[in-house]
C-alpha cells in the first residue's frame, strides 16, 4: 500500500471514528452500507472519503425517519427499574418558607440488588488490544471481574466516560468520583497499567456509596457480556431525561428531606468557599511536586556524572597498572571502582525517589483536585437553581401585585381549596398572595424544595467526602512514610556498603606496599 493509500485509509478511519463518538449506531451503519454496496460494501477499501460521507449522511436521514415513527420515550425512566413515588399531596407553602421542620417528600427507592452487598469485589483484571474493524482502529478493552457473582465484562475508555456521565446525570446531588481525561491514544504498557490504577480507583470510589452502586446503570455496566445488548441499554439511558424535581430524584428509602435549616444554608456556603479555595492549594503542590522531581532527577543525573568520573579515573589507572612492571596502585584503583559502584547505587536509590514523588505527591493531589471538581459541581447546580428560585420569585411577586391591584378575582388563578370569602382576599394582602396564582406558587414551592434538597445533599455528601478523604489521605501517606523508611534503610546500607569497601581497599593497598618492600630487599 502506497503512502498516500495509507494517509487516504487514515482519513476515513478517523472520519468513522468520529462519527461513532458522536453516537453513531456502527452495527446498523455497516449494515446499512452494505444494502448500498451489496459486493465488497464491508470494506473501507472500497469506499473513496467522500461516498462514505455521503453514505454517512444517507443512513442518518433513515434513522430520523424511523425514530420519528416511534413513540416518544425520552421522560420514562422504566430502563432504571426503581421503585416509583407515590402520590403524595403537595405540602403548604408557608411550612416549606417558614418552618425548619423536615418535610419529607416521595421519589424513586433504590431497591437492593447482586451490588448491594458489603462482599461484592470488582477488579480490573488486564487489558488487551481489539483489532480494528470498519468503524474503528483498534482500540484497548479491559477486562473487570465482578465477585462473588462471577461477572467477567471487557469495557473501552469510552465505556467508562459513559457510566460516570450517566451517573452524573440521574445523581446530580452525589458526588460521583471522577475519571482521569484520556490526554493519548497510547498502547504501551506503561501508559495502560496507570490508566488501568486510575479506572479502579474509580470504581473502588463508587463502590463506597450505596445510592451510586446499587442502581441498573452501575450493574449492567459490570454484567452485560454481549456487546449489542449493552449498547442498547446505553442508547435507552442516555436517551432517558435527567430528574427536574424532587419527586424524580433517587434515594436509598424512596424519601427525601426538602427543608434545610438556617445552618446547613450556612455550612453549604462556607463549604463552597473552602472547595473553591483549595483548587489553588492543590494546583501549588502538585506544582511544588514536579519541581522536587526536578530537582531529584537533577541530582540523579549529577551522582551518575561523578560515578562516570570515577569510572573514567578507574580507567586510566588501570591503563597505567597494566604497563607498569612494579609499583601498581591496584588499591587505589578499587577504590575508584568501588566510587563508581555507590554513585550509581546511589543514584539509583534517588531515581526510585523520583517515582515515589509521582506517584505520592503529584498524582495524589490531581486525583483530589479532579474529586473536588466533582463536589463543586453540586454547588454549581445548586446556585443555578437558587438564581431561577430569585428570578421566579421576582416574577411572581409582581404579578400577584399587579392581579391585587386590578381586584378582579376572576384572574387569580385562586387555589381550588381555599374557602375563604372573596372580600376577605381582597382585604387581606399577605392573604390574597398565599393563594393567588395557584400552579405558578406550586411551582414556585417545586424549585424551593429542590434548594433545600440540594443543601441537605450538600451536607450529607461533604461529610461522607471529609471522612473519606481522611481514610485515603492518612492510608496514603502511611504508605509513603513506609517507603521513605525503605529508602533510609537503602541509604543506610549504601554507605554502611561503601565504608567497608574503601576500608578494604586501603588493606588491598597496604599489602601491595609491602609486597612491593620485600622485593626490594629480595
């Protein structure tokens, strides 16, 4: 294949490859190719950039025209197989604006399954290289074991983004742990085995909530073995509408609590502060973390250069030893060597520190900066909500001022169960306000018992966060300081090493001297 054949072949793969990204359905899409190109239409090959773009284009067209056959199924959320809310009746404003006292609202239940169970393991066992096909070059699946059930699966990258996207998406008020970005499209093994730690880490993460194991998203991804299957059930998720209220959000006992009291407004507030403040603190270490491993490797560098000295010095000496007839300096000449050994033993020693600096310190700290992104984003949702609540509320006021002033109750859109004399109303401001505008005030209570649900998950979630964090933080770093205690007791022997040698050295000296004395008198 010719250069350019290959740079042609290329373009079209990446073309396909995009194309599947941006959700592209490859099985129907072959399919559909070959109805085009009935001999041969199953080879890229076959195919100039332009007729598949166009071919592209044509089975697009075809999939809109049966999607818009089909019902509409975007706002069920049947494919999370959860137990749904009852009915409940709608609690009076005043209790939600005026009162601390929990108000506990129904939503979906996370009902128990196989994840469930505090003996449930899953591990990412390897990882292996896929060959490429039509609509891919090849690419890395790892393979995930799930104990005690047995379930084996073999998951891309890409799978993973979903699974975390999607729970990002029906668990907006949990902190969902965070997935490093793929920065490359690398096979070698050094790259895949620390891509492969930070998947598990992830997964280890999820695995500590209840709420984010224990859903069908979480045990579909771990079980489903057949490839089409699975991608259908991503397909139905990613088509599923995200909770809008509180009545679609997901709880453990199918009950959430919509009213915060005055202090956890506060804690949610002063948290934020803390969460924003710390990008910064984070972002310091890990730039103090690289320039300690800078400065490590330059030190590595500079003891390897002197072992290099000395080892040149061991050299000409030996050069000279070997012509000289009488008078070698055979000690000095070991003691030069035997410099050379520790120096590279040495430097050796300093280049593990170098990993330990990466490993401990600068990856450490971008995996808590990418968690603490992951927390600011329920502040980030929670502030969006409670500026909508601002401008809602404004609205509303001035409508009900406006409704008020004109006095026609015919406008007023009154709550089907008030009982109260119209001239009443009419009187009676704060009164008229209370049932006015009937649907817009329950929607108005909707997006208020969002807020304070919100601001309870932001307490919940942060505590469970700082608990964890310490668990992590102080298991880290008793690691380090055991590794550190390694390295010291490394040292200790270099040099313990080193003193013997050069002791032994001098004798080696010392009995040439006298070697060299009694020839002479000889």
């Amino acid at each position: 294949m010719s250069q350019n054949q290959q740079s042609d072949k290329a373009q079209k793969e990446q073309f396909l490859q995009d194309q599947v990204e941006k959700g592209l359905d490859a099985d129907l899409c072959a399919q559909f190719l070959v109805t085009l190109k009935p001999e041969g239409g199953d080879d890229i090959d076959n195919w100039s950039l332009d007729e598949l773009k166009s071919a592209i284009e044509q089975f697009k067209e075809s999939q809109k025209q049966v999607e818009e056959q089909q019902p509409n199924n975007s706002e069920d959320q049947g494919n999370l197989q959860q137990a749904q809310p009852q009915e409940q009746p709608q609690q009076n404003q005043q209790i939600i604006q005026q009162n601390n006292v929990p108000v506990l609202v129904n939503c979906y239940q996370i009902l128990p399954n196989e994840l469930s169970g505090e003996n449930v393991s899953v591990k990412i066992l390897t990882y292996k290289k896929e060959k490429a096909g039509f609509f891919s070059s090849s690419y890395i699946v790892f393979q995930i074991e799930t104990q005690p059930h047995g379930w084996i699966v073999f998951r891309r990258y890409s799978d993973f983004e979903w699974l975390r996207d999607s729970l990002q998406k029906f668990y907006p008020a949990f902190v969902v742990p965070p997935i490093h970005k793929k920065r490359s499209r690398s096979f070698e093994d050094v790259y895949l085995n620390k891509r492969m730690i930070f998947l598990q880490r992830f997964l280890n993460s999820i695995f500590k909530s209840y709420e984010l194991k224990s859903n069908i998203i979480v045990k579909n991804f771990l079980s489903l073995t057949q490839n089409n299957e699975f991608k259908k059930f991503q397909e139905s998720i990613t088509k599923s509408a995200p909770p809008q209220t509180v009545q679609k959000m997901f709880s453990k006992e199918g009950q959430v609590n919509c009213v915060a009291p005055i202090e956890l407004y506060q804690y949610a507030n002063q948290t934020q502060d803390y969460f924003y403040e710390i990008d910064g603190v984070y972002k310091k270490i890990r730039v103090l973390s690289k320039s300690l491993k800078e400065i490590q490797l330059q030190n590595s560098l500079k003891i390897y250069c002197v072992g290099e000295i000395f080892a040149s010095l061991f050299q000409h000496l030996n050069k000279l030893n070997q012509i000289l007839p009488t008078g070698q300096a055979q000690g000095l000449a070991a003691t030069f060597l035997n410099l050379n050994n520790t120096m590279i033993t040495w430097g050796n020693i300093i280049g593990k520190q170098i990993e330990q600096t990466e490993e401990y310190l600068n990856s450490f700290f971008k995996y808590q900066q990418h968690y603490n992104s992951s927390i600011k984003q329920i502040y980030e949702t929670r502030s969006i909500i409670q500026q909508d609540l601002e401008r809602f509320k404004s609205k509303l006021h001035y409508k009900k001022e406006r409704l008020f002033q004109l006095g026609d109750i015919s406008k007023w859109d009154l709550s089907k169960d008030i009982k109260l004399n119209p001239q009443e109303l009419l009187q009676n401001k704060k009164l008229a306000f209370q049932y006015m505008c009937d649907q817009e005030t329950k929607q108005e209570m909707g997006i208020e018992m969002l807020v304070g649900y919100y601001t309870n998950q932001i307490f919940s979630q942060t505590q469970q966060f700082f608990k964890q964090q310490q668990q992590e933080l102080v298991g880290h770093f008793i690691k380090f300081c055991q590794v550190q205690a390694f390295n010291i007791t490394d040292h200790h022997q270099l040099w313990a090493d080193a003193i013997t040698n050069l002791q032994n050295n001098l004798l080696i000296q010392q009995r040439q001297t006298q070697q060299v004395v009694i020839e002479s008198i000889g």
